[in-house]
C-alpha cells in the first residue's frame, strides 16, 4: 500500500491527503531515475579513479616486471662495456707494447669497423632510455669487431714472433763438451795456410773428427756442396735475413731443400777445404753481411737445456 501523504488545510483545521497528478508522478519518477543515475556514475568514477581494473593492476604488474628485467640488462650492457674498456687497455698497453707493435688510435675503436647498422627503432620504442641503450649497443658491437681484428692481429705478430724466435741462430753449433779450442777471432787475421792477412768471416770451433754439427735455428737448407776454401758446406737460410754457414765437415746429414728445427743433426765435423786440423768453420750472415757468430752463440746455456734442444 502506497504511503499517503498529508497537508495541513488552515481554512479547514483539517489535514487533507495530497493527491498527485499523472504528470507530477511523471515528473518525480524521471528526477529519481536521474538522481539514481548520477549517483551510480559518479560512484562508478570514484571506483576507477581510486581502485584500477584487473587488467589495469595485470598491465602494471607486467610494466614493473619489465622495468627490474630492463635495470638488468643495462647492469649487464654497462658491466660489458667496463669490461672491453679493460681488454682494449691490456691490448694498446701490455700486448701491443711487448710486440712492439703501434696501439690502436681511439678514434679507430670508438668509430668501429662499420660491420654492424644501426638499429632502427618505431616510434613507441622512441623512448629515451630505450634508445640511448640502443645506441650503446651498437657502439659495444663495432668496438667488439674492432678488438676481434686487433687479437687476430696479436695472434699474426706473436705466431711470426715465435717463428722469427725459432729461426734466430741462437745456440752453439756443437756440444760445449766435444769442444777443443773455439777461436773467437772475428775480422782480420793472419791465415794460417795462405800466410797473409785477410778477414776471417766466421768462428772456428775446434773438435775431433766425427763431432756432429747442429743446426742452430730453424731454417731451410740451400746447400750440400764442396765450396772451394769451405770443403764441404751447408748453407742454412733462416729467414727474416738470418743465413747460417757450416765449412770444412767430414760429411753431411742433410740435403739441399731439407727443412730442419734447431738442433736438428745435420752434419759432422772435418778438416775439408782450407783446412790444416778437424775443426767447423761456423758463419752468421744477416742481410747479407757478415757478422760475428759470438753474438749468437749463448754458451751460458745450461748442458742439460742443450741436450734437450739436440735430442727432441
């Protein structure tokens, strides 16, 4: 039952029920429809402005993932940058320096080998941090190729280093204790068969008959032949200008075009040639010059280190 309202009537000293007409009805249900209506909106706003929706809260959940997971990478991109910064130190100030080679001009490593391009970004990834990383990484990446081709430059020098260390003669040509007298005479001397004065090119080491002779660096051999004054010879080439000489031997272990290392038998003492008593007449040639063998023969080493090197 509809609630009655009533009006007090002065006239009447009466309270009299109001009666509403269809279209005041009308009226008052369209203003509380309204009113509902405008309560439920803007209860509805104040909800999404203060509680976000579910797929608001899963979106920002996923940003924040995103944001650590991006503070990491840029840990990771800065810790990779701090560590080529090293590489690229050691390289210019320690390698390149031991192998007397130039250090790279920095402009040659910041500028890069131009093997990588650019990343190109759209326009929501337009964001400053993401780019400025973007570009950090390229940089990282040429630098990376610029190093790649500095160690395989390392890598050439040290490997022809080592050979050039493998070719240099660098050792007595005969063992120290088969040794009878070394004649360090180097320059002009009186012959001792021909009796006038004329350079000596060489070394003379003094041994008995049948002493082997070794090589002393690695090289190729471009001669087993009767040399007049030399008898029977060997001609070593080193290479990197290095040529080596054996005069006056009993025999040869060796060929012409045979490659051989250091300490490698190549052939034994004798008395062939100019020659009045067993000995090797030994020469070091260096651009085609004469120079004295005494420079090249580390006497000092050890009896066992030169078994090694004659025994291997």
């Amino acid at each position: 039952m509809a609630k009655i309202l009533y009006r007090y009537n002065a006239a009447t000293c009466q309270y009299e029920p109001i009666f509403l007409t269809s279209t005041q009805n009308t009226k008052r249900a369209f203003a509380f429809i309204g009113l509902s209506l405008l309560l439920a909106l803007t209860g509805l706003w104040y909800y999404n402005a203060r509680y976000p929706s579910l797929d608001e809260v899963k979106l920002q959940k996923e940003n924040q993932k995103m944001k650590w997971e991006w503070e990491v990478y840029l840990d990771k991109i800065n810790e990779l940058s701090n560590n080529l910064n090293r590489l690229e130190a050691t390289d210019d100030n320690q390698y390149r320096v031991l192998l007397s080679m130039t250090p790279l001009d920095q402009s040659i490593r910041t500028a890069g080998s131009g093997g990588h391009e650019p990343y190109v970004l759209g326009a929501k990834d337009q964001i400053s941090e993401i780019k400025s990383s973007y570009e950090q990484l390229y940089r990282i990446l040429n630098r990376l190729d610029v190093e790649s081709q500095s160690v395989a430059e390392l890598e050439k020098e040290i490997n022809k280093q080592e050979k050039k260390t493998s070719t240099r003669p660098a050792m007595m040509p005969i063992d120290n204790r088969q040794l009878i007298r070394f004649n360090s005479i180097f320059g002009l001397r009186l012959h001792p068969i021909y009796k006038d004065w004329r350079n000596h090119n060489g070394l003379d080491l003094t041994a008995p008959q049948g002493t082997p002779v070794y090589a002393t660096g690695d090289g190729i051999i471009t001669a087993t032949e009767w040399r007049g004054g030399y008898g029977n010879a060997i001609f070593l080439n080193h290479g990197f200008g290095f040529e080596t000489r054996y005069g006056h031997l009993s025999r040869f272990n060796s060929s012409s075009g045979q490659h051989v290392k250091r300490g490698d038998l190549i052939g034994f003492v004798g008395s062939t040639g100019a020659s009045t008593t067993p000995h090797l007449h030994y020469e070091v040639l260096y651009q085609g010059k004469y120079v004295n063998p005494i420079n090249f023969m580390y006497r000092d080493l050890k009896q066992k280190e030169y078994n090694k090197i004659i025994k291997r």
